[in-house]
C-alpha cells in the first residue's frame, strides 16, 4: 500500500509563501510542529528553476520541510530523509521539533510521486516578480 502526497503552497504570515505537504490527507506541518508552526519557503522546496530538493533520487536527501513558531533555531525542525528505490520514493529518518512525536517511514508510488511534484512546481500563483 503506498501513501498518497499533496503539496500545497499558502499564502503566509511569516513567508511570503509556504509548502504544506500532505500525505494521505494529513498536514505533517502542523501535526509535527504545534500551532503556529510553518511550513518550509516555497522558492526553496519549488524552485522555479534547478532541481527541487523533493525531487528523489538514489542518494538520500534531507529536506527541511517547517519548523514551529519559535523558529527552527530555536527548537529544531521538521526534516526527512527522502531516496528513491527502484518505483518506489521512501521518506524515512525524521527530524521533528522538540519531543514531537516522529512521522512512521512514507512510501509513495515513483510516478504518481513525480507527477505531484511538477504539478506544485507547475502551479506559481505565488511567485510573483520583483518590481522594476
């Protein structure tokens, strides 16, 4: 059985624009970090150009995706190790801010993983150019 990913990208208090990843309909921000936490700055996780650090490959990746309202600094972020195996995308050995419970390991189907990804990287509603 494999997970279900969801990348969503806010309008944000803190960033100009936020990631909030899904998966199987959970906000992993916001269950890991307490209230007010935030998720990763989306020119960061979905760049516009370049190779995005969701993007899995053999290598595992850490990725920071939020850290709570104190900053991550402060109390520690929310982080993943994400590799690629074969068709499948792993995302295992979290990070999480102070005594917060760790995400279980995430295993997400290779294509519908890499669909999801373009889709959110596609979609810039939020990247709005500097004014001349």
């Amino acid at each position: 059985m494999f997970n279900h990913l969801r990348i969503d990208v806010l309008a944000s208090e803190h960033w100009t624009a936020e990631v909030r990843v899904r998966v199987d309909g959970a906000d992993l921000v916001a269950d890991t970090t307490g209230p007010g936490g935030f998720g990763a700055y989306a020119p960061l996780l979905l760049p516009a150009t370049g190779e995005s650090p969701l993007r899995a490959g053999t290598e595992p990746r850490r990725v920071l995706l939020g850290e709570p309202e104190c900053t991550g600094d402060c109390c520690g972020h929310l982080a993943v190790s994400v590799r690629r195996h074969g068709d499948l995308v792993i995302w295992s050995d979290w990070e999480t801010p102070g005594d917060e419970p760790h995400p279980p390991d995430f295993h997400f189907d290779a294509h519908p993983y890499d669909t999801e990804l373009a889709r959110a990287r596609a979609d810039r509603w939020w990247d709005v150019p500097p004014a001349p």
